[in-house]
C-alpha cells in the first residue's frame, strides 16, 4: 500500500501522508464529502475532486498490484522468471505495460508459432535469422517432418517465419514504442461502407475523413464510433498517411531496427524482410489499431462523462426559487395541459387539466381555471414546463395574469426533462398512487422550480438528458461519476430532515436507501424531528452512519441551534467553548459576526482539531446553514417569438443556457429548440472550454446568426461584434495546429446523435 500511496501523492502533486489518511480513512468505511468536510486535518485540505481522483486511482493501482501478483506467480511456476523480469514486471505503472511483458508467458491456444515449435522448426527460425548467409530452400530441406505435415521446404519456411513474428510480436519494449509513435503520427481514416450512402447520410461528414489519433475531439470520436457501430462507417489505421503507398515502409523499419534487421541482399535477407512485413501486418497492425481506437474512445468516453458531470452539476445547483406557493404547468396539445398547485413544503394541494389549445381549444375556460386556482391558493410562482407548447402556455399565463390584476405570481419557464421519467417511476407511483401519471408530472415540474435539486434527485441521473453522446459511453462508469455528482451536491447544500424525500435523503453521506426509508418511516410515525441526536433512534442508525450522516442533516427550530448548521456534532463542544471565550450565550454567537472575527482561533486548536476546520466552523456560525446555489433569477423571453420561423437574424434574445457541450453551448431562447452558440462565439476572445464562459443554468443574452427553417437548426453568437472572424487562439503559447485530414468535417455529430444535438448547425463543432 504504500507504494500506492506514493504514486497517488505524485500524481496528484501532493504529500504521501495526505494519501495515506485518505487510504486509511476510505478502508473506515468514511464518505467523500464527509473526508472534504470534516477531516481536513487528517487529508492536509484535499477536496472532493481531488479525493475522488485519489480514490479512482487507489481502485486502479490496487487492480494492479493484484493482477501483478498473479502474473509474477505464473511465469514463476513455469520456472521462467528471470531477476531481470522481475524487476521489470515489478517496475511497470499501467496495465498495459504490465500485459505486455505477460504476453510471451501467458498461456494461450495452440498458434502457427507453437505448432512449429512442436515440429521442431525452431532451429531453423534461429539458423536463418543469426545467418542470413545461409539459402533458406537449401537448409529448409533438412527440416521436413511428414507426421506434422512438413512436406517441403516452403511449408518449413513458413513455420520458421510464424515462429519469430510471434517472437518478435511479443516483445514489449518494441510494442511500447510503436504504441507511442503510432499515437503520436498514425491517423484513425474513415469510409463510408458500399451502398450505405443513403442509409447513412447523417454520416455524410465522415465518408472519407482522416486525422491523427491524438488529436480527434471526444464528440467527433464518440460520432465515428457510432458510425461503425450503424454500419454505415469502416474504421481503420493508417501508420503514416504522408506516405500514401509505402504508408506501412516506417513502421516496417521499426520493427527492422528493433530486431536488428538489414538488407543486404544475402541469400536469406528476402525471407527475413518477409518476416519482418508480416510481423507488422499479420501480428501487430490488427492488434494495434484495435489497441488505439480502445484508447480514443477511452478518451472519448471520459470527456463525454465529464461534460455530462459537468452540466449535471450546474442544473443540480441551479438556484431554488425557494419555499413559495407554486402552480406546475405540464403543456400538452390533445391531451391538455396539466395543472399541479403545490404549497411551500411541496404537498399537493390541487390538479387540474385544462384544453386551451386545439383540438378542444378551449381558451376562456382554461384561463378561468388558472386563475382560480391562483387566486384560491394563493399561488406566487407559476412553473412552465420547456416542451412541446410551452410558449403557447407561457402566452396563455401572460394573458391569464394581465386580465386578472389581483393574481400576484411570477411565470418561469424550467426545464422539464425526466419530468415524464419520474411520472412513470416507482418513486412517483408510491408517492402518488391514485395520481394520473401525466398530473405527476406536473407536481414535479412545479417541485423543480422550488427546489431543483430536491426533485431532480428523484430521476435517474441519465434521464436528465445534459450530456454528449450518453448513449455511447460506459453506463457503469456514467451512472458512478453521475452519482457521485449527486451525492457531492446534496452534501454541499445539506438536507433538511423534516422534510426531505428518501430519494433525497439517501444521497446523503453515510445513507443508505434502507436508512433513508427508515428516517421517512419514523418521522411519519413519530413526527418531525427535534435534534440531530434522535436520529440515533431510527432503527438502522448506527454510530457510523450517524457521524458520516449528520454534519449534512439541518433541523431547522430544533432543541440545540447548531443542528440547523453544518457544523457537525462532534464540534458543538468547541462552539460551546468559543460562546464561553465570547461571553455570550450560544444562541447568540450564531450570527454575530463582529463577535466571531473577535476570537482567536488558534486558541481552540487541540490535537484532532486544527485550523481548516475551525476556519470552516466560523464561517459557518456567520451564516448558519448558507446555501451556496445563486441567487434565483429568471430568463426573459422575447414576446412575439415564440417558434423558428419568428426568428431573424441579428435579433438580441434573452434565454437560457441548457447544455454545454466541448463545442460550444445550446441555448433555450424559447422557440422549442434550442440554439447552439459555437464555441467560436462564446465570446470575443479565444476560448479554449465553453464552462470558462458558461455554465446549464446561466441567463445570457444572445444574438440570432442564423435560421434553418427546414431543419430546426438555429445558429447564435454572445460575441459583442458578430461580424469579426472568430477569435484567433493567441500565438505566445499555442500548441501545434492539427495535422490536415484530406476532409476537414463540418462533424455533424449532432445529425448522428438523434437527439438535441441533431439540431445544432451543420457548421456547429468545425474546430
């Protein structure tokens, strides 16, 4: 373990020690947020990024190290470890280094190579390679074998030949090289499959493409593979693609060079140089090319499952427009639209389905029920959901409110994905047995704009539907980094136990999904929670969760006025502490700000408690239970312009950024689909990652560029001087410019999607 460690603590440029606590700490059985939060002594500060790279890490290397033993073990038992293996098994960082030097050793099925050997042909493999003086017809001659079906001398040369291409192809110092110098120069080349020119048009982009393997961005990746996987696109390596014809020739000398192999026209040096082609082609290109575009959609996948992390996390920590009287809007044509009213705490407390629109068009009426509704209770926030009709019910509510002056809510128009994947879910069904489905949707679509993160909880990460090629990734490594953004925004915010779902409560630290159930079960039973410390009561509860658990658990009104803060239990004594060195009462240190920047922290420093946490417990006393989400804001939109083909170009529009993506952003400006803001035109100056401009959630202002009716695709610019070039990436410390493929893409990946993206501008992604 400790060679882990010190590996972790370089890589992450950080001291062992602060490794080793997190090693030691995660075997306890301790929670991410709960080492970021309250163990900042033990970890030297790290945070939950950082932890969550460190604890990937562990899982890998300790794979490692288990699968380097068992490698060690079985050459050991074939009697072939050398010390000079050994050391370089012992020495190798990845698992493909460590494979590698496995290759000559690891048991497989019987090869041309072995059956070979079995007919005793090695000795003229090794006669003709260390003397190309030697006619190999001649000494093949000698060498036949009728029982292994040697017959003549070309059937021995053959075996010879199989015999050293798996030599040689197993050597692992000459597949690390050509592993480097084939991600390094080699290009991943695409074409189009014979006859799938129609079929595969959203593929047109990439029907003869070319570029260099390290430098193919994940979505234009993740939109080949799709190809290949459709069947519309042939995927393959090209060594060298400056070479056309001899494009194999550098690879070939490597290989050469390697094994020490020259041309000079001795009598054995044609069937050598064949052995050398063949090892290239026969043994180590299939082997390769299979071996880098693993690597490339490695990649790929990892950028993709970032992005969607990414923007997951900015909609979990969309600002909540807070404990206010909500009417949820869920628009529909022939099925109406559906009408939630919730109260502050979120409790139903009507449903309706109105048929504004046609076929019913049943508008008077609907405005009626609307307002009736508001006006019975009281409703302050109105809830539209961003689907089909939404404009037209956000133009219904405008109208709603103008003839009815004694209505006092405010419209918001929210994103509404997963509101029919919760509708449709167990969680809904047992949480609203007798409700339609389609009136769930509504609840929760009234719920988000309360409290976003409290209800997008409740949907399975995925189905929020923020990310780039989801579909095309690992989904065990997307649902872990995608719960693992959950949990770290649940924690952050912190979770009122009183009111809190289980869904909600069993993303919190230390929770399980039995135990969330449990807290739920006996605050029905026995009513709201009074402490922090009678969760100790909840069957299931043991010490462990509860100090994992309870620093992010708030009881708001409670018996002790630290339960409702994130200052955790096991510190309330030394608050205690700082109101005695104050002189004042504990209730009233909380808050007091001038009081707190009085004492001297150092003072309160002991052998478990350092500065980091007492630092954290000030700031939190100032501002007890503080939310970090923003303050809540609204997009406004343009009136009038309500789809595509009320758009025009150089139109400033207000909207909403709902994805962002390693291309650019989509925006939601209220037409139904959204518009992609390439990344070109994020802004006046270079941007090397759209996050740095913005984020799912941002309100921007926005200018149209330009309008394709036919294909719903809109084009917008948040440059201040839409007709200046797209910013240039400055000269000081620019990287290489991309090797020229013979076709730069538009990359319509987003046409291959069949999703959002597919309605991004063709010229969307041209980087």
């Amino acid at each position: 373990m400790e060679r882990i460690s010190q590996q972790i603590a370089q890589e992450l440029s950080v001291q062992e020690k602060q490794i080793t606590a997190v090693i030691k700490l995660l075997g306890e059985g301790a929670t991410i947020p709960f080492i970021a939060r309250y163990r900042k002594e033990l970890t030297g500060g790290l945070d939950d990024t950082q932890l969550r790279q460190a604890h990937q890490r562990l899982n890998y290397l300790t794979e490692l190290e288990e699968r380097r033993g068992v490698i060690l073990r079985s050459i050991e038992e074939q009697g072939k470890l050398s010390d000079e293996l050994a050391a370089k098994i012992n020495k190798a960082d990845t698992k493909t280094e460590l494979e590698d030097l496995y290759l000559p050793y690891k048991p497989k099925r019987r090869t041309k190579g072995q059956i070979a050997i079995e007919a005793g042909l090695e000795p003229l493999a090794d006669a003709l390679w260390q003397n190309p003086d030697l006619t190999p017809e001649d000494v093949a001659a000698d060498y036949l074998n009728t029982e292994h079906k040697v017959t003549e001398p070309k059937d021995a040369l053959d075996g010879a030949r199989a015999i050293l291409m798996e030599r040689f192809a197993e050597q692992a110092e000459l597949l690390k090289q050509l592993r480097n110098h084939l991600w390094t120069h080699a290009h991943l080349r695409a074409q189009v499959v014979k006859g799938k020119e129609t079929e595969g048009s959203k593929f047109r982009d990439y029907f003869e493409f070319a570029e260099a393997f390290n430098r193919i961005p994940s979505h234009r990746a993740l939109a080949l593979f799709r190809g290949r996987n459709e069947g519309v696109l042939q995927l393959s390596l090209d060594p060298a693609p400056a070479l056309e014809a001899q494009k194999d020739a550098e690879v070939e000398q490597m290989i050469a060079d390697f094994v020490g192999f020259t041309d000079q026209r001795r009598p054995a040096d044609a069937w050598r140089s064949q052995v050398v082609q063949w090892t290239w082609k026969v043994k180590l290109s299939l082997h390769l090319e299979t071996e880098l575009m693993a690597r490339v959609r490695e990649q790929a996948e990892t950028a993709a499952i970032q992005v969607f992390a990414n923007n997951l996390a900015d909609l979990l920590m969309a600002a909540p427009a807070g404990a206010k009287r909500t009417m949820g809007l869920d628009p529909g044509v022939r099925t109406g639209v559906k009408v939630a009213v919730i109260d502050e705490t979120g409790k139903v407390l009507g449903t309706n389905t109105v048929f504004p629109f046609q076929p019913q068009n049943q508008k008077d009426k609907a405005m009626r029920t609307l307002a009736g509704l508001c006006k019975q209770h009281k409703v302050e926030l109105i809830s539209i959901g961003n689907g089909t009709h939404s404009r037209e019910t956000d133009s219904l509510v405008a109208e709603m409110l103008k003839a009815n002056a004694d209505v006092k809510a405010t419209k918001v128009m929210v994103n509404e994905a997963g509101a029919s994947v919760y509708s449709a879910s167990e969680l809904a069904a047992q949480e609203f047995p007798q409700m339609d489905v389609a009136l769930r949707g509504a609840v929760s679509i009234a719920r988000r704009l309360q409290d976003p993160l409290a209800e997008l909880v409740k949907i399975e990460p995925k189905s929020i539907g923020v990310g780039q090629y989801q579909h095309d990734v690992s989904q065990a490594q997307l649902a872990q980094s995608l719960d693992a953004v959950v949990e770290d925004c649940v924690n952050a915010v912190g979770v009122d136990v009183n009111r809190a779902s289980a869904a909600l409560l069993q993303r919190v630290a230390g929770l399980s999904k039995t135990l969330a159930k449990n807290i739920v079960d006996y605050r029905d039973t026995h009513g709201a929670f009074s402490a922090r410390k009678t969760l100790m009561d909840v069957p299931r509860m043991g010490p462990k969760a509860y100090e994992q658990s309870a620093g992010f658990l708030r009881i708001n009104e409670g018996q002790h006025p630290l339960d409702a803060s994130a200052v955790h239990p096991e510190s309330y004594h030394i608050v205690e502490a700082m109101a005695d060195k104050a002189g004042i009462a504990l209730n009233e240190l909380i808050g007091n700000k001038s009081a707190i920047d009085k004492l001297d922290l150092n003072a309160f420093v002991t052998e478990t408690v350092g500065l980091p946490t007492l630092r954290d417990i000030a700031r939190e006393l100032e501002k007890p239970g503080r939310d970090p989400r923003p303050e809540f804001k609204t997009a406004q939109f343009k009136e009038g312009v309500e789809k595509v083909a009320d758009l025009e170009p150089g139109m400033m529009l207000e909207g909403v950024v709902t994805n962002v993506a390693n291309f650019g952003a989509f925006v939601d400006i209220g037409v139904h689909q959204d518009g992609l803001v390439h990344i070109s035109a994020l802004a006046d100056t270079f941007v090397s990652d759209p996050r740095e401009v913005v984020k799912a959630g941002d309100i921007v202002k926005v200018r149209v560029v330009e309008v394709d009716i036919d294909r719903k695709r809109i084009g917008l610019s948040m440059r201040k001087n839409d007709d200046a070039a797209p910013a240039k990436k400055p000269s000081g410390n620019s990287k290489p410019a991309p090797a020229k493929a013979k076709k730069k893409p538009v990359d319509n990946a987003s046409s291959a999607m069949g999703s959002a993206f597919a309605d991004a501008f063709a010229k969307a992604k041209k980087d």
